[in-house]
C-alpha cells in the first residue's frame, strides 16, 4: 500500500469516504416491494437463440436494446430473437468469450474479451475494436468502468488496472509484486469523488485519483477475505464482504445483512423499490427489503448453480444471468398454479375452498387436492386410479361433503372419510355435462344436468318439473334463501316457492346465455354472454359494453372485501369499483370505469373458465383465485395499487436492412438507404420492449408517398418494392396493446434510383432519336403507299368489282358466325360453371356436392369402402358481419375456403353448401382418419393470424363428423345425422368436433 507524503492513508480515506456518501440521494419511486409470489419467471437458454448459457454480465442501452456476455460472443436481444456478435459476424470480434460490457453516458456499448482487447459499438451502430496493446497482458478483463472524464477503465485478472482514453490512448502499468491490484477481484465501482473501489480475495481497496490504493479503514471491521463494492442506482454504497453485505455511510461500514447460510454472495442489483437483490454460489437468488430477506421459490428459478450477474431494466424487469441460462423477473398482480405446481392438467374449469381453507381444483383430466402441507395432489374419483374424468362443477355441503360435476360420467359424492359415491345413468341422473351444483340450506342438492335440474335428497334423484321448469343444458345453478337461481342457454329460471319465473332477454344486445348468479346485498346479478344483469326486486338492468365493459360474454362476478368487485372473462380480469357499477344500474351514470388485467399483470392465459362452477372465489385470506386456461391463477387484491401503472408506448429500433436477400448495413449518421433501381428494400425492426414482446402491435409511415399509417398488426418487418424514384422516409411507431403509439418513431430515410430509362438526359436524347426517326418513317410510308396506289389502280381495273364484293360478304359473315358460335359456347360453359360453383368462394356449390355425394352412396353399395362426411360451420360468423361488415365477412369465407382447400388431400370434395357452411366428403377414409383430418383443420384454423385482412379476426368451426354406413339408404339420412353431430358441438361451446355414431 503507497502512502502520499505527510498526509496519512487514513486521512485521504477520510477524505474518500466524505466525498462517497456526501452528495443527496436522487428520489426512486419510493413504491414498497411486491411479494416474490407476484413475480413471473423467464428462463432463456441456448435451445432459445443465446450463444451460450453462462451469461457474465448483463447492460441495457439507452435505445432500449438488452446485450449479453457470454463465453461465445456478445448476444443482443429486441424482445423477439437474440443477434449474436463474434468472430463470424460481419464485423467480426476479435475474440469470442465476452468478459464483462458497459454502457456510457453517450449510448455506446463496451466490451471486453478473454485476450485482453476492447470493443465499442456505438449508438448508431458502428463498431471499433482496440487489440490489447504489447505492453498490456493479453488476459481477461473481468471488468470495465468509466469515469466522469470518459476514460474506460480496465481490470485485468491478476494484472492490475489499464485505461483508456476516448481517442484511444492505452495506459497500462503493471503492479509492483505484493500490490493488491495483483489479487483483484472482478468487481469495481467509482464513488462520488471519482475514487475508484477495487474488489480483491484480501478485502476491499480503494485508487484514488493520484493513483494511490489504500486499505479500507481498520475501524470498519470488514471480515478478512474477498470483498468487493457495489454503488447502488440511488447513491448508496455497499461493500460485499463473503456472505456479509455492510453500508457505508458517515459512521463507517455498518453491517446489513448477514446470509451467512448461503456461502458467497456472487452478484448485487439494487430495484426500483430500493430492495436489494443477491445473487450466491450455488443458492439461487435472495430479496433483501423492509420484509427482511427472502428466497425466491419456484420450479424455475436459478436454485442451483452460479448467478454471475443481475441488472434491472428500464421497464422494472430483473434480469438474472447465470451459469445455467438467463432468467427474468417481472412484476405482476397474479401468480398461477399449473401442472408443475401438481395440478393434472393446466386446463382447470372450477375452484373452490372447503370448510378446512384447503383448495380443489377441477380440471380437465381430474380433480386436485391442496394438501396440509400446501402442496397440490390429484384426487382420484374411483378405485380405479387411471379414471380421471373432467370436472366441471364443486361444491361442498354444511355436512362436509364434497360433490363434483364432470362432463360425461355424472356426479361424484365426496364423503367426509374420503369414500366416493357416483350417480350416473343408473340412478336416473341423464348422461352429459353437469356444469352447475348448487346446495340448499336444508342440505338438498340441487344439480345441473344437460337435460335439466335434479335434486337430491334423502339419497333419491328427482326432476324438476315444475311447470316452466328448463328442460336444456343448465349452466348455472345458485340456492338463495330458499329460492333457486337456474342459468340456461335460454335465459334465467327464478324458482319462488311453488311457482317459476321466466326472464329472457331479447334483441341483439339480450343475453342468451347465463353463465353464473352472485348476490350483493339483497339483489341478484347474473353474469351473461351479453355482460351482467341486476335483478332488485324483480326490476331487471343491464350493465353491458354499450355501458363500458370492454367484453361481451362475463364469466363470473367475485366481490372483494375492497369494495370492488372482478370479473372474469375470454380477455382478461376486469376490476371494477361496485359502487361505480351500481351507480351505472341505478342510471346515475351512463359509464363504468374499470382496470383491466391481462399476461402483462401475470395471468399465464387471459381465458377465464366459462360454464362451470365456481369458476372464480374469494378466499378465507381474501385473495382471489380464478380458474383459466393455464391454471389457477390468484391475486391479493390489496396489491392492487402496486401494479396500476401500465407500461410505456415501446420505442422502435431498426434489425436489420436486406436488399433482395442480401444484408445490408445499417446507416450511420442519419445518411438514406439507397435502393437499386428494379430492387427491393426488406426493413426489420422491433419494439425494445420485454413485456409480452410479441403482442405489441406496430403501424408504418412511407413519408413522400403516403401522408397516414398503415397499421401492420405484429408484422416486425414491411418489404418496400415498386416505388416511384425519389427520397422517402419510412417511420414506424408501436404500441402495446389498448396503450398510446410510442412517440420517438424509427425513421430510415430512403433514395430510390431510378433506371438507366428513367434518367433525365436519357429522356432528351430518347426523344431527340424519337424525332427523327419518326420524321423517316413518315416520309418512307408516303413514299410506299404512293406507289401501292399505282399499283392497286392497275389491279382494280383488271377484276370484276363484283366478284371482290361478294367475296368480302362471304368472309364477313363466316366471321359473324363463327364469333356467335364461340359466344354461345362461353355462355353455356358460364352456365354450366354456374350451376355447380359457388361464385364467392369457387369452391362446389350444395347441387354439385348432392352430385357427388350420390355417387359416393353408390359406390358403397357397388362394394367400394366406404366415406366419411363432414359438415362444417363458421362460429360467430354472423357478429363479424355484424360488427365489421359483410365485405369483411365475405373476406373470412374466401380465407376458410382456401384453408379447406390447401389442407385437404386431392380425392377429398369440398363444398361450399350454405351461409357459412361448408362440407367435406372423404372417400376411402376411415372415422379415425377423418377425425385427425379435422383436427388438423382445427390447428390451420387456430394457427391462421390475417383472418378478414387487417382485422386479424380470430375464426374457429363446429364440425359434425359422420361415416357412411354399409346399405345406407339415403344421403338425406346421412346428412341429418351429420347435422345432428354438428348441432352438438355448437351447443357443447363450438370449435370442436363432434362425431355421430
């Protein structure tokens, strides 16, 4: 350790130490940290685009673009795909294995390698690399810093400090032997006087600005042994020492945390809320806040292995590099169970708590328990183990007992010492759905079925034939004060007593189906396929999107004990305050306000179970749990206030430029791109944005040839061909979905050249040569025709004008008949096209499918194996004429048209045979195979995104699946028996297929 003359090492670290901890603390967002189950985990490796799966270190440049350090080159990521720099990339790197990188005030990125060199990459994009000069040791820099005065300073591993100016001057002096900079340790911070802070294996050392190093003070007690500094973004300096983290502040060092159990502490970022998060050896990742320190548990986390480097994002997000991948955390309201947490399937239809706060689960392909130890368990429903049935309805009695609704094997009885009774077919229950349970308070149970309500009392099943009892497909079921609320695809069944009340609701905006009842107060809301409805004392109000809501069909409606109440749905939970509600049902105001939660918020999947019960509770705890297409996902709705702030519009940064194939490099100092005359441009760009990257949505401007956007949906690219020779700027904006367009658009000027025919001085010259040539051709024609006329005169006189009159009326009407013949051959062909082709689609019209399907029966009984027959309907395909025109309409039956043709094999018929239906006849195939031809159909359907052009609609069908039957006797019987199958799968929710036996 050097000394400075007179003036004690003690004194300059006085000095130092005022100087760090002097100036204020700029203001963070002060917000308190969300609890760790609120986070959702990423997890990215080399199977997703990275080089390599240790990631070193991690830094985000000011446009927004995330890089990466790893032992194969620099990775960069835009939210989409990783680019990955190295010594293959265009601008090749000197060496592959990236130590450590930072990012100036300026916006350039720098980086360093494995051999000692360093790498800028400028703002606009431009690389420059500086070999490690001879005097410097050709070894890994472990870490960068620069300085206030823009110097880059070096660590080498072992070797001390380099720097280098910003024109390029290296300076690099290697330690005296037994200097501390001889044992550095990858870590170095400056403080606020432009000290520099030097981890090493013997404790932490301190550089001031005359180079000197000096020890930390004697008095801080810092344990003997690696430590090294961390200046968080607030101002705040802390100092790791093993597993030890301590403050500096005016008294000294000051010990914070102890994690004594978790061995050395390898990584430190300090988050927006001021907590701090630490990354270990080989423990995973801890939070260090005011709630004390805390692990972070789940299936994916970095629980083993090396964390090597932390930093959080512009957009609040945690990015974790470690040796096993790179992870992110982002901060959400809910938090999921799914099939890693011990559910069956992700697929979950109906939740609820029983008397013991103990969580069930209905799935798809089984019933799930929550155990005394937390952990989530399969329940079987039979002896046989294998029998796993989907549950769509719970419930649970004053008694104890569990009842569970399935889809087609009945209803299942719970007992308090975990024996099953089932009621099937054999005890008078109908086979189908049970989608609703409701229990009375006098323990009678009343049960949903397909066919209508049943109750159960006294272990005997009864009807309820009331007279206007349903009869249909009950989907909801609510027991309230001795009255019984039955949901029906056909309205709302009120049993009072001995008497049954109707209520439907007609026109466009009434609703048809009722998806569940849930009483506040001494009213009744039902949640419908047309939004809710409020019944106070049999007055009827309809709360629907005329008045706000962002959604047709709600799902459930849960009040909180916030004075609030969710709502569930296909896109997302809605939180609405009830007052505002019920002033909107009262007519006091005309809208509802509400905060929508959709994937950004946590939810694996945006789509809420439908048509089962509950589908949605509110916990003992006063959390609440919903039922989705990916798990159950729950939330504590006090938290709300800590996730209201949705993300900014996302900036656009340019990918790449390719000029018909071939790459281009980006343009530098605002300079056009020049496009070819006859070629053309492909632009790539991108959101920088890591919040559901792939859902934001993009719109492009040609300035100089379109004045507005074109909104391109999520296409990240737009190809430029065909324009007019000039200058052109295309800009391009983005925005999350429902949010503001970003305002700093990308913008790339463009010069088209024009062709060599298009150039100014070859147009003169053109029409100079024009001139003339046009002068001869017209002097050689008067000269020929002159001497024609000579000629012909002296013909003329030789015939008999007669004989040439005749002539010329013979061939004139030989040509008449032969144009009336072809006209009457192209209308009988017209006709005959017409006859048999759907003139929208071009696709076989009923006539010429009935043809063919005749022949097909035919066959059957000529002895040919048999067919199979498909008719096939657009769900919803009137609301998309309806809400966005018939031309859109008739654009989607085009698009199903060319689907059905490209995924269907050559012998297959398909026909276009009404509105929105279509058949499909598949001869020589079997039920088995035509069912997975369907499905297929399904997957081209669902995979399908231009669906109605720029509307980018979502389009399912319903299809009815039949196969012929040896003596078949009519394909009138055929055709009904496909319908029939097709009526079932659009009554049991559509885009599915259902098979008639």
């Amino acid at each position: 350790m050097s000394s400075t003359g007179s003036v004690a090492p003690w004194q300059v670290l006085i000095v130092l130490l005022c100087g760090m901890i002097g100036l204020p603390l700029p203001a963070r967002a002060g917000l308190p940290p969300p609890p760790l189950a609120n986070y959702v985990i990423d997890h990215w490796s080399t199977r997703d685009g990275l080089p390599q799966n240790s990631i070193r270190d991690i830094a985000q440049t000011p446009d927004g673009r995330l890089w990466f350090a790893t032992w194969e080159g620099l990775a960069a990521y835009d939210g989409i795909e990783f680019t990955v720099y190295d010594r293959g990339s265009r601008t090749p790197l000197l060496d592959n294995g990236i130590g450590t990188i930072v990012t100036d005030p300026a916006g350039d990125l720098w980086f360093s390698d494995s051999r000692g060199n360093i790498g800028r990459r400028s703002a606009d994009g431009e690389w420059r690399l500086w070999p490690h000069p001879a005097n410097a040791p050709s070894i890994i820099v472990q870490s960068l810093q620069i300085d206030a005065t823009g110097r880059l300073w070096m660590l080498y591993e072992g070797n001390g400090l380099g720097s280098m100016t910003a024109d390029g001057t290296f300076r690099y002096v290697r330690p005296p032997p037994k200097s501390p900079l001889l044992n550095l340790y990858r870590r170095m911070a400056f403080d606020s006087t432009g000290a520099l802070w030097l981890g090493t294996y013997d404790g932490v050392v301190v550089q001031d600005a005359e180079g000197k190093v000096h020890a930390a003070p004697a008095d801080w007690h810092l344990p003997p042994g690696l430590a090294w500094p961390y200046r968080g973004p607030d101002g705040r300096f802390w100092i790791v020492a093993g597993s030890r983290i301590f403050r500096i502040s005016e008294a000294g060092a000051t010990l914070q945390y102890d994690l004594h159990d978790i061995g050395h502490i390898t990584a430190l970022v300090q988050d927006r809320h001021g907590a701090l998060w630490v990354g270990t050896e080989d423990h995973g990742l801890f939070r260090l806040s005011s709630s004390g320190i805390e692990r972070l548990h789940d299936h994916t986390e970095p629980s083993s292995g090396r964390i090597l480097s932390l930093m959080e994002d512009t957009e609040g997000s945690l990015w974790i590099g470690s040796n096993g991948g790179l992870y992110r955390l982002r901060e959400g309201l809910f938090s999921t169970l799914t099939r890693q947490d011990g559910l069956p399937d992700d697929f979950t239809r109906a939740v609820l708590e029983d008397h013991d706060g103990r969580l069930w689960i209905g799935t798809d392909t089984g019933l799930s328990h929550e155990g005394p130890d937390g952990t989530i368990g399969a329940v079987p429903l039979s002896t046989e183990h294998d029998h796993h049935p989907a549950v769509l309805s719970l419930a649970e009695g004053k008694d104890g007992h569990m009842w569970i609704g399935t889809y087609s094997q009945g209803l299942y009885e719970r007992l308090p010492d975990g024996s099953f009774r089932h009621f099937g077919t054999a005890e008078g229950l109908p086979a189908g759905n049970i989608r609703a349970i409701g229990i009375a308070g006098d323990g009678t149970v009343w049960i949903g079925t397909q066919h209508g309500v049943f109750s159960l009392g006294d272990g005997t099943l009864r009807p309820l034939d009331m007279l206007g009892a349903p009869h249909g497909l009950i989907t909801a079921l609510r027991a309230q004060d001795g009255d019984l609320w039955i949901g029906t695809l056909d309205g709302v069944r009120h049993v009072h007593g001995a008497s049954i009340r109707s209520i439907r609701f007609h026109g466009q905006q009434g609703a048809h189906t009722i998806f569940g009842f849930t009483p506040v107060g001494q009213d009744m809301w039902f949640v419908s396929d047309r939004g809710l409805y409020r019944d106070r004392a049999g007055t009827i109000v309809q709360v629907a999107r005329e008045q706000g809501l962002p959604v047709d069909s709600i799902f459930a409606m849960l009040p909180d004990r916030q004075d609030h109440v969710w709502l569930t749905s296909n896109r997302g939970v809605m939180r609405v305050a009830l007052p505002d509600i019920e002033a909107v049902a009262d007519g006091r105001a005309t809208r509802v306000s509400f905060l929508h939660f959709d994937e950004a918020d946590g939810l694996l999947s945006s789509q809420a179970s439908g048509s089962a019960a509950p589908s949605a509770i509110l916990r003992q705890d006063g959390t609440i749990w919903i039922a989705t297409a990916v798990g159950v996902a729950h939330a504590d709705p006090a938290q709300v206030h800590m996730f209201v702030t949705r993300p900014p519009p996302p900036p656009v940064a340019l990918s790449s430029l390719d000029l018909d194939g071939n790459p281009l490099p980006a343009p530098s100092g605002g300079a056009p791109v020049h496009i070819p005359a006859g070629h053309g441009l492909t632009v790539r760009y991108a959101a920088l944005s890591y919040l559901l990257p792939d859902r934001i949505i993009y719109r492009t401007m040609i300035e100089g040839m379109d004045p507005s956007w074109s909104l391109q949906g999520s296409t990240r690219s737009i190809r430029l061909v065909g324009l007019p020779p000039g200058p052109y700027t295309l800009r391009v904006s983005a925005a999350h979905p429902g949010g503001a367009w970003s305002t700093r658009d990308m913008e790339v000027p463009i010069v088209v050249d024009p062709m060599w025919w298009q150039r100014r001085d070859v147009w003169i010259g053109a029409i100079a040569t024009l001139g003339v040539l046009l002068t001869a051709l017209y002097l050689g024609i008067a000269y020929y025709y002159r001497r024609q006329a000579r000629f012909l005169s002296r013909i003329i006189a030789e015939r008999t004008g007669e004989l040439t009159r005749t002539a010329e009326r013979l061939q004139t009407t030989d040509r008449e008949k032969t144009r009336l013949l072809e006209r009457l051959r192209q209308q009988a062909d017209l006709a005959t096209r017409q006859a048999r082709e759907d003139p929208l689609t071009g696709l076989p019209n009923r006539r010429a499918f009935n043809e063919q399907l005749g022949l097909a029966l035919e066959g059957i009984m000529a002895g040919v194996p048999g067919f199979c027959l498909a008719l096939i309907d657009a769900d919803h395909f009137k609301q998309i004429n309806d809400r966005h025109s018939h031309a859109a309409g008739d654009e989607v039956l085009q698009g199903i048209a060319d689907v059905l043709r490209a995924c269907t094999r050559a012998p297959d018929i398909v026909a276009r045979i009404g509105g929105e239906e279509f058949a499909l006849l598949m001869p020589m195939t079997t039920l088995r195979d035509a069912e997975a031809a369907c499905e297929r159909l399904r997957t081209a359907f669902h995979e399908k995104q231009d669906w109605g052009g720029a509307l980018a609609l979502r389009v399912t069908f319903s299809a009815g699946l039949v196969s012929s039957h040896p003596g078949e006797p009519s394909a009138a019987l055929l055709l009904q028996r496909a319908d029939t199958a097709l009526y079932r799968a659009k009554n049991t929710g559509r885009d599915r297929i259902c098979i008639e036996a």
